[in-house]
C-alpha cells in the first residue's frame, strides 16, 4: 500500500477561528486528526463525518509514564497511520514548530521515509501579545524577543536556557512557566535584571475567559498566587508589558456578548465575543418534510422563515434527487435581507422581502396579495411560533408547515464571567430561552440588546430586560 502524508498543522492557540486558512482547507480533507489537548474542539468541527479523531490524552498522561512514553506512542501511531495510507492532520496547539515536541515527531517520520509538511500556527505568545494589547517589540522599549521555556528550573546547574543573557534581551516571553513563576523571577534578578521590569501574565489568551494580570518582576510571583492562576498561561517579561494598560483593547472596547449563530458579523462598535446560545441539527426522520418536497411544484408560494429553513430545503432536496427546478412554478418569500441572501446562494431570487424583516411584517406584505385559495409551503423549526401560520391562514391561504431542523439549546454553554461585559445581544427568542435557562439572571450592569420586537418580548417576558 503507498504511504500517506502527515501534515502537522498548527491549530493556534485557542479561539477556533485563529487556525490559517491552509490549515483548515487541509484539515477539513483529513482521514484521521490526532490532536492536542491544548486545541479547542471546536476546531475539529470542520473534520470530515468518517474522520478518525484521536485525542492525544488518551495516549496518557504525565504521571501514568511521563511525557516522553506518551511522545513515543504519537510517534508510533504517526508512523502507523501515514502507513495505512491516508490523510493524517497532526493537530497541534499554537504553532507546530514552537515547543510540543515537533522535532520527535519529524525524526520519527523522516526514519520512515513517509512524506509531511508543516503548516504554521499563531503562537501563544502572539495571541497573548494581540490579545493583550502588549506589541512585542518597539523601536522605544525592545529591539529583541525571545520564547524561553519556564519549565526547567532555573537555578539548575545544566539548564539548557541562557539566564545569564536573559536579563539583557528586550521582551522575554515564557511558555510553561506558570508553576515556576517564583523561581523565574527570581532568577531574572539574580541575573541583574531590575525588580521593577513591567510583567504581565496572560492565561488562555484568546479565549473568553482570558486572564491577565500585571505586575513587576518583584510583586507578580504573589499576584499570581493569589489568583490562583491555571495554566495554560505565558509570562512576558520586559517594557513592552507596561503597554497593556494602554492598549488593551478588550478592555477599552465595549464589550457585547453576542449570542446569535452567525460568526461571520462583525459590528463597527465594541468588540463581540460569539457565544452561540442555540444550536441548529437536521432532524432525525425527514420522511414528512420529503414527501412535501416531491410535491413542492403543486405549491404557489414557498415562505423561508430563517437561513436555517433555506440551507435544510436544499440539502433535502438535492438527497432527494431534485435542484432547484423543481421550484420553477413556485413563488418563493424570505423573512428578512440574510434569509434572501441565503437563497441567493441557491441562484434564487425572492419574490417578496417585507421592508419591516419580521413575521408580522411578512403578514404585512402578504395583505397586499390575494392569497384566497393559495398553497403556501412553510420549512419550520421544531420550536417555531405558530402565529404566523395562523395568521396566513387567516388571509384565506392554505398552508403546510413542516419541520426542517431542529433548534436546540448547546450542552457545552460555558461558565461566564459577566463582569467583563457591558451589553448582551440576544438574536431571538430561543437566545433569550436558553440564557435564561443556563444563567437565569442578566447582571445589573449589562445592558440587554434584542434583534426585533419578538426577540424583545420573549426577554420581557422571562424578566431578562424592564
Ligand atoms: N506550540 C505551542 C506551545 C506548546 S507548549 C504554541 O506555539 O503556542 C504549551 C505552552 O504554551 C503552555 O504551557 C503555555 O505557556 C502556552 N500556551 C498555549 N496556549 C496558550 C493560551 N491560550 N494562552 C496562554 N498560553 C498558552
């Protein structure tokens, strides 16, 4: 059998979205992913449905034989997996080549003669710089950068890392040094670097739940303590950390939580943290929804309620055997501009948009139109409104709502710590449900935003807003 290719992608550090586009693009094609416990999984959403996904934890653990038996059984199942022949994605936090071990793994395949490629990744200390606010160099405060390790002990004899010109370099930046704070610091100024060096500790940079606490070489080791910080964290040592407090931008900017779907938003204001509150899954059984599709021509008017109702129609109907012809007799009205778009992806056009993106805007609408006798079509999620098909009905049509997809609360929502944030944004009535669900109460000091009049009652009506 020919030999497969690994590709040893970095996967950044964190934030799903800060993977390369050439990373994604080839891991989205990968037959088996083996991935650090560092990378989010929600990076590995993008993976084919028949992908392997083999989580390196699972091949033990620092004190189940320490961290060089683990590193040989992902050289082994490297060289094992590139030999059945397939697509393997090395999946590895931050950038492939900075710490983690990169060169086993290179040795290991290279031995083997089998073919792979790097694909760099964000680094750590870039997210913590980015993220932070803190430019790792300046022409004013550092002309130089170095990534250390933080994990030796700095005051062993035979340390590998240079402390005696560690003290001199312009920005130092530690990786793994969170347990060895203390001695770290120490260390810098026993070496002659002076105790009042800015410092500032970044945890889980890009994260929702970043931490970042500033301090200088002689107090931080105690802040830390105190805060009783986890790792992963990364230490940067020197002026450059002194910039935080002017350039953080997460915490000049406002910041919103934006609890709808659609990541691709980006606002001119404040700074949107995505965390979606709903989840959208196909259903189960379509058998109802497909026997409407095969009959779809004998309808006047298809009514698209949401993006979701359009992709699902789609996907349907292609499974089903048909494209969008099958839709050349019928009229087709999409809730609001993104729904349009959404069919506009499909090379349909809309019939009728209402000015007013609501359901009572698209009853609005349909007033002007004699819908006596007519057969209306409606794609549905489970947890839909039913008023809008009541109120067609009332204009005389005739309407079929069928269920498309289903709408469900995530089980993942995470813990959140409201007190970085200045205004929440909810994008519909389930946003609001769910919130209220998992966190029951809006904080007195957040203010509540609602995408159209149904999304505000639904948040008055479960007290989240006055
Ligand atoms: N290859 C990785 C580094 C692996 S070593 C990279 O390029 O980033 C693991 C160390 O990276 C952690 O101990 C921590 O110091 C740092 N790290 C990884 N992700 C991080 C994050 N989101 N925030 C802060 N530090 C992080």
């Amino acid at each position: 059998m020919e030999k497969g290719k690994v590709y040893l992608i970095g996967a950044g550090p964190g934030k799903p979205d800060l993977i390369t586009v050439r990373g994604y693009n080839i891991l989205k094609d990968a037959d088996v992913v083996i991935y650090d416990y560092l990378v989010d999984k929600k990076a590995l959403e993008s993976v084919k449905e028949n992908a392997e996904l083999i989580d390196c934890a699972s091949l033990g653990n620092n004190s189940e034989g320490g961290a060089s038996l683990r590193q040989d059984r992902i050289n082994k199942l490297l060289v094992k997996k590139s030999k059945e022949g397939r697509k393997i994605v090395r999946l590895k936090g931050g950038d492939p080549a900075i710490f983690g071990r990169c060169s086993d793994e290179l040795e290991a395949l290279a031995k083997e003669k089998i073919e792979f490629e790097l694909v760099p990744g964000v680094t750590a200390a870039s997210a913590a710089s980015s993220f932070s606010g803190i430019p790792l160099t300046g022409r004013g405060f550092a002309s130089s950068c170095v990534f250390v390790t933080g994990q030796e002990d700095p005051f062993k004899k035979e340390s590998l890392v240079d402390w005696d010109t560690l003290p001199k370099t312009g920005t130092v930046v530690f990786y793994m040094g969170a347990g060895n704070l203390k001695e770290i610091t120490a260390r810098l100024i026993s070496g002659g670097k002076d105790k009042n060096t800015p410092v500032a500790v970044i945890q889980n940079a890009s994260y929702l739940n970043q931490k970042v606490l500033t301090g200088n070489l002689d107090d931080i080791a105690g802040k830390v303590k105190k805060q009783s910080f986890t790792p992963p964290a990364v230490i940067i040592v020197g002026e450059a950390a002194k910039l935080e407090k002017k350039f953080n931008w997460r915490k000049r900017n406002k910041r919103i939580l934006f609890t709808g779907l659609s990541t691709e938003r980006y606002f001119l204001k404040g700074t949107h943290e995505h965390v979606p509150f709903i989840k959208i899954e196909p259903l189960r059984d379509y058998e109802e929804f497909d026997a409407y599709l095969k009959i779809i021509e004998d309808f006047d008017w298809v009514v698209f309620t949401s993006r979701y109702g359009v992709e699902h129609f789609f996907r349907r109907l292609k499974d089903a055997g048909f494209d969008a012809r099958k839709l050349h007799k019928v009229k087709i009205a999409a809730i609001g501009q993104s729904t349009g778009k959404k069919l506009n992806e499909y090379f349909l056009e809309t019939d009728l948009v209402p000015p007013d993106e609501s359901s009572g805007g698209l009853v609005e609408s349909f007033r002007k139109i004699d819908l006596k006798g007519k057969k209306i079509f409606m794609p549905r999620s489970n947890i839909s409104d039913k008023g809008l098909e009541k109120e067609l009905k009332a204009l005389g049509a005739n309407v079929t709502a069928s269920v498309a997809y289903k709408n469900v609360m995530p089980e993942d929502l995470p813990k959140l710590d409201f007190s970085g944030f200045d205004e929440i944004m909810f994008t519909s009535p389930s946003t609001v449900r769910n919130f209220k669900k998992k966190y029951k109460r809006v904080p007195g000091h957040i203010r509540v935003s609602c995408i159209g009049n149904v999304t505000l009652k639904e948040a008055k009506r479960c007290h989240l807003v006055t």
